[in-house]
C-alpha cells in the first residue's frame, strides 16, 4: 500500500497521531541548566539591564495608522499587554478633553475630510447608525464629496436618521 493510500485511509477513519504541534505543559527545554558560551564581542552587543531600545517611542509621541488617523501614546495602563502606555485616537482623545466622554452609541466624523487634522472644532459626534448612510453601499460618498457639499451630505443624512428614529418609535408604541 503506497504511502497515499494509508494517509487517505487515516483521514477517512479520523485516525490521529495524539500530536497537536504544540509544545505541552511542563516540558523541559533541552538547553535548560546549560551555560551559555561567553563571547567578547557578542557579549558587547547585548541587551544590558535598565536599558531601554534605542526605538522606545517615549509619552506623547504621535503616529499615523494605516487607516491615516493620528494615534498619540498616553499615559494610561494598555489593558491588553499591562504597559504603562498606550495608544489612542487623537482626535478622540482631543475631542473627549473639551467635550467629556463620548457616548457609546455616537463615534465621530470628520468634518473636512483630513484625519490628520486633530482639531475638536474638525469632529463631530454623530450616531454610528448614521455611517452606512454617509458612506455605505448606498450611502452618498461624504469622503468623497467635494468640501462645499459635505455639509449639505451631514444635515440630509441627519435628517433621514432622525425621520427614521421618530417613525420606529411611533411604531413601537402603535403596537
């Protein structure tokens, strides 16, 4: 029986090797209690205690994501790694400052279309429910609008989401 045909046979049958590909608790590494060799000049480039890597992004210090919004590092234990740091949206941290916390229902919206543009006055809360409409399947394309139009996108849109809420509610209480 050619190799194939055993390993097709072990498929169909559900027959498995007991291994999982990962390494089990409580195993002992092969190197453990052995010293490692000393070397001068590797010994040189090594990573001393106290030290920081010389790529340690200090507090305050900014970056652009990949989606081109600006994340700036605040000092605010990160709850997934415990670091002392962690990085937040700065235009949501600037708008949070001046406006207090945004609500759970509402993100923002950038106003001119610049993500980089941190400014509170630039950002405007709105409900989440509203994005599909702005820029949807079919929504109107408010990020591609051109910068007069933008306005007149928000209020038609705002308009249509508050027309829609009043309509659900009168719904809800016709029943």
């Amino acid at each position: 029986m050619a190799f194939d045909n055993y390993k097709s046979l072990c498929t169909r049958k559900g027959w498995k090797t007991g291994r999982t590909g990962r390494i089990e608790k409580g195993n002992v590494p092969a190197n453990k209690g052995k010293k490692m060799p000393f070397n001068p000049n590797s010994a040189r480039t090594q990573f001393k205690k106290g030290h920081l890597p010389h790529n340690t992004h200090y507090l305050g210090h900014e970056r652009v994501s990949k989606d081109g919004y600006v994340e700036i590092s605040i000092d605010e234990t990160n709850p997934h790694t415990g670091y002392e740091r962690r990085y937040v949206l700065k235009h949501k941290w600037a708008w949070e400052k001046e406006n207090g916390p945004l609500p759970e229902d509402m993100c923002l919206k950038c106003l001119d279309g610049n993500r980089q543009n941190c400014v509170p006055e630039n950002w405007e809360a709105i409900p989440r429910a509203m994005l599909p409409r702005l820029n949807g399947r079919y929504g109107r394309g408010f990020d591609q609008a051109e910068p007069e139009i933008k306005p007149v996108i928000l209020a038609v849109t705002k308009l249509e989401h508050k027309a829609k809420q009043l309509a659900a509610s009168a719904a809800g209480k016709a029943d």
